[in-house]
C-alpha cells in the first residue's frame, strides 16, 4: 500500500514538473499576449487617427490586428503543451483557401473597399460618376458604395465594380470650368458679341477672376457663327453658373443687337422649260 501511494505521489510530482510549468507559462503568455495585443490596436488606432484615415477603416484595421496577434498567441501556446502548430496552421490555411474561393466575390468587394478607404478617390458628399452612374456619395461601406442620383434615386453599387472601373469626380478639384457655346448671326458683329458676353460673365458673383474666362470663336457653323465661353466657378456653383449665364447671354446679345440664329436652309427654285414646250 505504501509503495502504491509513493508511486502515485511520484507519479503526480512527476506530471506537475512536467506540465506545470507549461500550464503557468501558457497561462502567462495569454495574459502577456492579450496586453500586447490591446496595446497594439490601441497603437493603430492613433497612427490611422494622426494620418487622417477613413473613420469607417479605422476599427475594422485595429481589431483585424488584434486578432492577428491573438492567433499567434494561441499558435504559440499550443506549441507549449507539444502540440505540432505546422499542421494546424496548414489546416488553417486550408480551410481558409476554401473560404476564400467560396466567398470570392464578397472578398473582391472588401478588398475594393478597403482600397477606396486607404486612397480615398472620392469622400461623402462629392458628386461622382462611378460605373456608368452619376451621383453624390452618401456612405462608402466596406462591401458597398452608396449614392443619391440627381434625380434623389438611392444607388448602391458594389466596391469591386466601383474600383475596377474609371471614377470621374467632379468636385475633386477646387475649381472647375463650365463650357458653354454661343451662336450668333453671321450678320451680327462678332466684336460687339464677345464685349457683350465678357461683361456678363464677368459680372456673374459666382465666376471667378482667375483663371481667366475664355471667350472666342470656335466654328463656323452651317447656320451661325459659334462663340466659345469658358467661365471657372467652385464645383458646388456649376449649374448655377451655368444656367444663369445660358439665360443672360441671350438676353445681353438680343439687346446688343445681335441674333441668336436658329437651323436654316436656303432653297433655290430653277424653272426649267420642258421639251414639249421648246
């Protein structure tokens, strides 16, 4: 009886030298682990806040690092108690393989999204047009972009086609041109129509003094002289810009005394003799 009892005490002392201190450094490394990774999401938070990146990226980048560093956490412990981790990260790995073939069009869309949040082609509330449609942005998600069309149609387009196709932003520049033609007669005189619609342009409150507004005559058309006017506006003034100097223009111009000519053809009659009556 004695001798069982030393074995089992021998036995036990044995598996406490043993594992024991496995168990305490595996339990300690959690702790320190999960510290550090706390720590670093933390830090990656205020790196991304300090470099000025998307809000909505913000979380999403600092958690997915923190349970990166808690995965090698784990790896490493289980290498404590003896476990093969070369096996179980191939297994991880494959499994993850399958996810992502399964979930590849979702993938291709988070990947999209994170590419919009990191170089920030466009921001909410700038008018876009991005895959074949034209829109403000409302909201840019990690899977889907959000707009209004013009006509205040909600549109939610996928990243992946939003990202693979060619992003036009109109209020991505501080200012913006506003091209507009002007027709007069070609009896009318050109310089009394350019001196016309510079002070018109000029005195529009919303053009800009610089760059210069363009003013001149750029075709010679089947039924009028056409006057290019290129006036420069802050992208939010456009069709401000646009429709009241479309209404002044022909209004200056027709005080001036100039015309504004419509399509027209002249038809010439020939009254040929027939041959009866020669």
């Amino acid at each position: 009886m004695e001798q069982n009892l030393d074995g089992l005490m021998e036995n036990m002392m044995t598996l406490i030298s043993t594992w024991g201190l496995r168990v305490i450094g595996a339990i300690a490394l959690l702790i320190i682990g999960r510290i550090v990774a706390g720590a670093v999401r933390r830090g990656m938070r205020r790196m991304m806040g300090r470099a000025d990146a998307d809000p909505t990226l913000i979380p999403f980048v600092s958690s997915m690092v923190y349970y990166l560093v808690i995965a090698f956490v784990l790896i490493a412990v289980l290498g404590i108690f003896g476990i093969p981790t070369a096996s179980f990260v191939a297994v991880l790995g494959a499994a993850g393989l399958a996810v992502g073939l399964a979930l590849q069009g979702t993938l291709s869309n988070f990947a999209a999204g994170v590419m919009l949040l990191v170089f920030r082609p466009f921001k909410v509330g700038d008018l876009v047009e991005v895959g074949g449609q034209l829109g403000v942005i409302q909201a840019i998600g990690i899977f889907t972009t959000t707009m209004n069309s013009l006509d205040n149609k909600r549109v939610i387009q996928p990243n992946s086609q939003v990202f693979s196709g060619t992003i036009v932003n109109y209020n991505g520049n501080d200012t913006r041109r506003v091209d507009m033609v002007m027709g007069i007669d070609y009896g009318d005189n050109i310089g009394v129509a350019m001196e016309t619609i510079e002070r018109i342009v000029k005195g529009h409150p919303k053009v800009l003094q610089e760059p210069e507004v363009q003013i001149a005559v750029s075709n010679l058309g089947d039924s009028s002289v056409d006057l290019v006017v290129r006036p420069w506006c802050v992208p939010g003034d456009y069709w401000t810009v646009y429709f009241d100097l479309t209404r002044q223009m022909k209004e200056g111009l027709e005080a001036a005394g100039c015309s504004i000519p419509f399509p027209q053809r002249d038809v010439h009659l020939y009254q040929q003799k027939s041959a009866a009556a020669g």
